[in-house]
C-alpha cells in the first residue's frame, strides 16, 4: 500500500506561500507598517535663543497651552547662535510637512540681512504666521554702581572713558544696535561686548564684567525685583505696566531709539496649507486663554489688542521695520564685527 507523499505536497505549499509573501513584500514596498499618525508625533518648535531666555520663556508658555489646543505634545528645541540663523538654518533643513515650526523674534529678520552673512533669505525662505507677543527692551545696570538715572549713567560713562562695557544678548540684534545708538546720541563711548543670548550676558553684568545692556523684560524683570539689576529706561513708546516708575528713552529725550520687538510663530511658503491654518488657529485660541494671557503680563510680554495680524500684515511690517533698521545702521556708521 502506497503512503501519500505528504513531505513533498508541504513543501510545495511552503514555497507557493513564501512567493507570495514575496510578492506582497514587494508591491508594499515603501509602505510603513503601521504608520504613526501625524497627532501622535511630537510637534516641534525651534528657538534660536539658550534656555532662559526671553523667548524661550515665551516660547515655553505658547507651546503648553499650543498643545493643549492640538491635542498633541509641542516640544521646545533650543538651537542659539547668531542672532537667530542656526535656529531659522535647522528649521529650513527639517521637513516642511507642518510637524516643525520656528519661533523668534521678528529683530532677526529685519536686522541680520543687514548685519550676518545667510546662506538663505530670511525675508523670503521664512514668513511669519501668528504674532504671539511683544514690547520694548529695558536698559539695566549692574545695581552697585554709582549711577542711578539715566542722566547720572551718561555723566558717570563720560567720566570714565574707555573703561565702559555694555552686553548684548547677540551681535548684531537689537540689544547690540540700541547700545550704538545710545553711544551716538549721548556722546558716549561704551565698548561692546556680544554672548549668546540673555543669560550668559546677565552673569557677566551682576558679576561686573560688563556695566549696561538692553534686554528683553521676560529675562531681565526678576533681576531688576531682586535688586541685581537697576533699570534706568525702557525703550517701548509708553512706560511698561510691571515698570511704572521707569520711564522711556523717548521722555529722557532720546526719541529715536523707541524701539519694539515681536515674536512669532514662523512658516515657510511650501508647507502644507491645511498645516498653516491648524496653526494658525489652534495658536490664536491658546493665546485667548486667560492662564496664557496672565503668565505672559507677569513676565512682561504684551499680546496684541483687537484683531491679531494677518500673515500679509505681518510680512508688510516685516519689510518696513527691515528698511528702517537699514537706515538706522547707515545713520551710526556700523560695521559688522
């Protein structure tokens, strides 16, 4: 009696199963195995400024209430340097599909065409997408030292010519541009001295190294409460509601240097347009929240009233605040250091 010939049937079998497989394999190639859905990523916001700093505080309050309004967890990733270009150069080489946004301030893109050599066109490679908040800087000082107004501070620079550093949280931003220009104006001659963002700068300046600065509120306001910074002015057109007793450069008699800042949250012109518009409004719903809104007025960063600005607002005001900083540059004869 013959037995069936089981063996050879199963090995037939097998190998008609892995061909198919194969096939399968194939025509899926490309496919990923459960693919994990965009929402479930974490949402990336780029920063071009060290940790604690004043926009990375703001970025640090934004992006909580962000994810809330997202249903999807919004990380804050710190690249400082140059004013802003290494942040806004990672944020151009990451994918442009809606999951990596920047988040600066709007100083780099009207002043480091003027004063950096880029290897992109911050006016055109990058365009802002929600305005997320703003003011004017204030002028501190180391506490212990003589003068205590800004009048007192000029006479006392005068007096001690050549021996007067002023920081700047960047070469070349705006906190290194109003130092020139107070110089011109009053007649000084302060020396300059460039960090990489606020903090590193405000070691130096309660530890002495360095005597004035123009900074950002949200990192200069609890230095200024404990006493290690004094704030002589404030370069916004009215005095800042947590400074009340300070008064603006404009009122001292120094009108030209009324200057403000905004940051917000920045795009590309290729990203997707149903990504810009989850953004942009999922942005302004975490910025009407009333949490947001009173941590923003305990650090000192204003939120627009009345209607927010479109993007084609933003990028017109963009494009006269470049023009103005490049006049303001050719007034005081800077140089790029």
């Amino acid at each position: 009696m013959n037995r069936p010939n089981t063996p050879r049937l199963s090995r037939r079998l097998v190998a008609q199963s892995l061909v198919a497989l194969a096939a399968l394999t194939v025509a899926g190639a490309g496919l990923p195995v459960r693919a994990q859905p965009a929402s479930d990523r974490p949402m990336r916001l780029i920063v071009g400024v060290p940790p604690g700093s004043a926009t990375d505080l703001i970025a640090r309050i934004f992006s909580d209430h962000l994810a809330r309004q997202l249903g999807q967890p919004v990380i804050v990733e710190n690249r400082p340097g140059g004013i802003g270009s290494l942040a806004t150069g990672a944020f151009l080489s990451a994918p442009h599909d809606g999951q990596t946004w920047l988040l600066a301030v709007n100083g780099f893109f009207s002043e480091a065409p003027h004063t950096l050599k880029l290897n992109f066109d911050p006016l055109k490679d990058v365009r802002p997408l929600v305005e997320i908040g703003g003011g004017g800087l204030v002028l501190v000082g180391n506490a212990t030292l003589p003068p205590k107004t800004l009048p007192e501070l000029v006479a006392w620079v005068k007096g001690n010519p050549g021996k007067v550093n002023y920081a700047s949280y960047s070469p070349g931003s705006l906190s290194h541009v109003l130092g020139l220009q107070l110089n011109k104006a009053a007649g000084l001659d302060m020396l300059h001295v460039g960090y990489k963002g606020s903090p590193p700068a405000q070691q130096d300046l309660i530890g002495g190294q360095v005597q004035f600065m123009f900074d950002a509120p949200p990192s200069a306001l609890p230095f200024i409460k404990s006493g290690k910074l004094r704030a002589f002015a404030v370069t916004s057109p009215q005095r800042m509601a947590l400074l009340p007793d300070v008064p603006t450069l404009a009122e001292l008699g120094y009108k030209d240097l009324t200057r403000t800042s905004w940051v917000a949250l920045w795009t590309t012109p290729d990203t997707p347009e149903p990504a810009q518009r989850r953004m942009r409004e999922a942005s302004l719903k975490a910025l009407e929240q009333p949490a947001l809104r009173t941590r923003f007025g305990e650090i000192g960063v204003e939120i627009q009233a009345g209607t927010p600005m479109a993007p084609e607002q933003m990028s017109r005001q963009l494009a006269a605040d470049h023009a103005a900083m490049g006049d303001t540059l050719k007034a005081i004869n800077y140089k790029p250091e």
